[in-house]
C-alpha cells in the first residue's frame, strides 16, 4: 500500500509538470488559436535560467525568478519577431514556424550549455515518514510553489482588466475585437504569461530530474495531451488533466514499465480525441 | 570523391521517396504530417529483420516494409477523419514516437537500442560497380514514383484530393467524402516512406532507434517547404538543398575543427529550425512555388 501511496505522490509532481505546461499550451491555443510546439525548448530556457540563478546565488528562489523572467522574455522574444507575422496565416504556417523556433532554442541551449545533464545541488534532506510512507519536504516545497504560480496566473485571468480581455478574446476574437479590445496589449501579456509558466514547468522538471537541452522536448508529447485532455482553451482542465496524466503514468508503470509510461499519455489522447473531443472541461462548440 | 558523390546521390534518392511521400500528403491533400518518421522507421525494421533473422530475400523485405507502414496509417487515418488538421499534427507526432518507443522496448524483435547491424546490401560488393548499381535501383523507384505522381496530379483522384486542401466543406457539399480520399492519401505516402525505409536500411547496413528521431520528419518538412510544397520540383530541389545542406555542415566541421560533434548536431538542429521559420514567414511558396494561394 505503502509503495502505491509514493507511486501516487511521484505521480502528482510530474502531474505538477505536466499540467503546468498544458496551462501554457492552453493559453496560447485558446487565444493565438494554434498548437505552440516550443512550449517544450521554453520550458528547458526556464530550467536552464534557474539552474544559473540558483548557482549565482544559491538561493532557489532567486533562480526560479530568473527562470521564469528568462522564460517570460523568450515566449515575448518568439511572439514579436515570429508569431506575430504570421498573424493573418493559417495555423499550419504558426504551428511549422512554432517546431522551427523549438529547435532553434534547443539548439542555442546546446550549443551554450553543453549536451552534458546538469543538476540542482541541493542539499540532501531526510524525507519525512507519514506512517509507512516517506515524503519527500522538496516535493512539498515543489507543490507548494506550482500552486502558487497556478493561483497567480488564476488571479491574473480572472481578477484584471487585462484578464479579463484575455478571456474575451479567447472566447470571440472578432467580437473582442469590435468592443475595443486592442490584440497587441493581450498577446504581449499571452506570451509574457505563457512563456514565464512553462518555463516554470521546466523548472520544477529540472530539480525533480535531470537538465539537458532535450528535456523540454520530450516533456512536449505529454503536455499536449493533457492540453487535449483537459480541453483545449480551459485553463482548469489543462491543471487537472495533467495531475490525471501525471498520477496515470507513474501508477502505471509497475504495470506497463517505464518506456511505455510516455506512449500512455498519447493513448490517453487518443481516446479522448475519438470519444470526447472537447476534453473533460472544454467548450461545447469547440471544434476538434 | 566520384565514391561519394554516388553516394550522396543514393541517399538523396532515399529521402526524395519520403518529400514525394509528405508531398502527397501535405501539399497536395493538406494533411500535417508529423510522423512521418515513424512510416520510414516501420519500413526500415521491417526490412532489416525479415533479412537478418528472417533470412529472406531482400525484395520480401521491402515489400514488406511498405505493406506494414501502409498499414500502420490506416489507424492514424481513420483517426485523422475525425480530427482538425492541427490536433491531426499532435496525433502524428505522438504515433512516430509511440513507433520508436515500441521498437526500442522490444527488444526480442528489435534488439532494442542496440540496433540490428550486418543489414545485407542491396547489391553486394564493393567499389563503384555495384554502388552505380543501388544508385541504379533506387533512382528507378524514384522514377516510378515521379510517374506515379503525375498520373495522381492529373487524374480525377488528383482534383478531388486537392480540392480536400482547398476546401473540404465545399468537397462534402457536392456529395464527396473526403474521408476516403485522405486515407488513401495517407495510405499512399506511407508505402513511399516504407519504401525509403527499407532502401535506408539496405544502405547504411544498421538500424537503430536513434535514427528515427522527430528530427527527420522535420529535415523532410524543411525539404518541401524549401523548395515549394505541392509540387514535384519543389519536393527534388528541396530534397537536394536539405542534401546539400545536411553534407555542408559535415565539411564545415572539416573547416572549423574547433566545433564539437555535438554542438555541431546543435547547430544542425538549429539551421533547420531557423530555415523552418524563415520560409514560413518570407517566402512560404518555397523556391521552386509560384504557388501563392495557399498560405
């Protein structure tokens, strides 16, 4: 019982990882209307920006600030010189010109950083033991964090002016559009917000594991699926997807083994796509 | 050098079958082929096995490999019916990695990670007889594949699945069903990417997961859209830039042997993505396009 209670813990911090970067995901379909595949390389810009931080200064804090600011600046950097071109386009042309910008920043990172994995020197704690089960004090810290990055970004949407134009566009662009709301000032804010929240993803991936310039891409496959899952362009689903997807794949892995935990989230995917397609908490009209 | 350039010719010739295949797919048909890697992965293992462990002949092998990969789209097809396009790109994606995961795990067929060597040649022997020879052989699949093309550009088939790209609401209106078409399509460009596949296998002489990263799909993408997507020309003149290209950066290091081989891979990875977003956002009708409708 023991060992299916940590399997279950494990599982809600990589669901930690996974929802955050579907709430990336997420955010920029519902309003920018395409798939970002650099949601992954963003995430390894936040891991590596932390990593950094946190030697300057030893304090993880202080890296997880400059993660996500680094993260911030890339998702803004990747909108005003890429996406914002392709405006008018399809999303085939966004999508295509999203995979170039991921490869582009992986290759930045790799040829700056090394292929070699780093690691966050953190100093050793003893888990706690709860009962039979030890619980790790970062893993409480990590979670503690990620919900607060979540009620921030909750605030943001849902309690600001600029929010609040967020959603409007999100929910009608035209009719946004006509009401005076300017598509500049919210997708700046978009990317900004996007951008900061996977890397944060990344960062919580990057003390969980291991950083390397293709940590962030093979984090992708998941992410999207619990951007799928939970319903493309609904915040809360992306989150609970994730945990879902998360607590899935590592209570699963007993069972199926640990190559096959990632092909999960995609079968996950696919049955939701065929059944479900507006995902668990999507909008009705929501085309697939 | 007369050595090599054959055989850059030969694996030219290799990766025109998968920019033929993903032209069908994507330029003419408008799907968003993200696994395309994992139809040439399938071809390929197919071919290497049923040669080595199963010692066949080489041509049960490849035809084989494109009978499996041809197969393997007709799932991914019937899924992609019911999908938009770019849900149809995620789906893709995760099929050639689902693809890659299978063949590293099973290692009792695969050899896992290891990889399957001593992959017999097309034509045995060495020198430039028998290279002329594979060269020969794959330029003629090459050829059929062009006719192929043609006749599909040309016949009812052709319309019918370029008008899907155009405008699928209109193709339904007049009491068409694209969804046939599209698995067809799919069908099609898979057997292709099978094909390449095994020819691949049957050249370099060794399979293993690593050579059927994501990152091929997309050297194919960056191909097509290169040299123009939808087009024959497009997908020839791309598929021997992306040559040109993936060569160059081999002789660069040669130039600049302060560079890694790793960060070399990096600046690869790099070049590509840069191309990728450099052609969607300035000339996305490619180089050989006059092609300015489709944006």
């Amino acid at each position: 019982m023991a060992f299916w209670i940590e399997l279950l813990i494990s599982g809600l911090v990589a669901g930690l990882v996974i929802g955050l970067s579907a709430l990336s995901i997420t955010l920029v379909f519902g309003i920018a209307r395409f798939p970002n595949a650099a949601t992954g390389d963003t995430m390894t810009v936040g891991a590596y920006g932390a990593l950094l931080g946190h030697r300057a200064t030893n304090s993880l804090l202080v890296g997880g600030l400059t993660g996500a600011i680094a993260g911030a600046i890339v998702g803004f950097l990747g909108y005003w010189f890429i996406f914002r071109k392709l405006a008018q386009r399809s999303n085939v042309a966004l999508l295509v010109a999203s995979i170039g910008l991921a490869f582009v920043l992986r290759a930045i990172l790799g040829v700056s950083f090394g292929h070699s994995q780093q690691v966050f020197q953190l100093p050793l704690v003893r888990p706690w033991r709860i009962g039979d089960v030890p619980v790790h004090p970062n893993d409480l810290v990590l979670a503690g964090a990620c919900a607060t990055i979540l009620a921030i970004v909750f605030a943001i949407l849902h309690l600001t002016p600029i929010g609040r134009r967020m959603r409007a566009v999100a929910d009608d662009p035209a009719l946004a559009r006509v009401s005076g709301i300017s598509p500049s000032s919210v997708m700046t804010v978009l990317w900004l917000l996007a951008g900061a929240v996977s890397a944060s993803a990344g960062i919580v991936a990057g003390i969980k594991t291991v950083v390397s310039p293709e940590m962030g891409w093979d984090l992708l496959l998941p992410a999207f699926a619990a951007a799928i899952v939970g319903g493309i362009g609904s915040p809360v689903g992306a989150v609970v997807a994730g945990l879902l997807i998360g607590v899935v794949q590592e209570m699963a892995t007993p069972l199926v083994g640990f190559t096959y935990k990632i092909a999960l989230s995609f079968l996950l995917m696919l049955v939701v796509l065929l059944v479900r397609p507006r995902g668990l908490f999507g909008k009705l009209e929501g085309a697939r | 050098m007369e050595a090599y350039l054959i055989a850059i010719l030969i694996v030219t010739a290799i990766y025109v079958l998968l920019s033929l295949g993903l032209t069908l797919q994507y330029g003419l048909t408008g799907l968003i082929n993200f696994g395309h890697v994992g139809f040439f992965c399938i071809g390929a293992y197919a071919a290497a096995i049923l040669s080595t462990a199963g010692s066949m002949p080489i041509a049960v092998g490849l035809v084989a490999g494109m009978l499996l990969a041809g197969l393997a789209a007709i799932p991914i097809g019937l899924v992609a019916l019911r999908l938009r396009d770019d849900y149809f790109a995620i789906v893709t994606l995760g099929f050639s990695e689902t693809v890659r995961l299978v063949i590293t795990s099973e290692g009792w067929l695969t050899k896992g990670v290891q990889g399957i060597p001593g992959i017999p040649k097309l034509i045995d022997g060495v020198g430039t007889g028998p290279a002329l020879m594979i060269l020969a052989l794959v330029g003629f699949a090459n050829i059929l594949a062009v006719i192929a093309f043609l006749r599909i550009v040309k016949s009812p088939f052709g319309r019918m699945i370029e008008a899907i790209r155009d405008n699928e609401d209109a193709v339904k209106a007049l009491g068409k069903d694209p969804a046939r078409f599209k698995i067809q399509v799919l069908v099609l460009g898979a057997v292709l990417a099978g094909l390449s596949g095994g020819f691949y296998a049957h050249y370099i002489g060794y399979v293993s997961p690593d050579q059927f990263l994501p990152i091929v799909t997309f050297y194919v993408w960056m191909a097509i859209i290169m040299g123009g997507v939808g087009r024959i020309s497009g997908a020839l003149v791309g598929t021997l830039l992306l040559m040109g290209f993936l060569e160059g950066s081999r002789f660069l290091r040669d130039l600049l042997p302060f560079i890694s081989a790793v960060e070399m891979a990096s600046i690869r990875i790099g070049a590509v993505g840069l191309a990728l977003i450099l052609f969607t956002i300035y000339r996305p009708q490619g180089l050989m396009g006059d092609y300015t409708r489709r944006k």
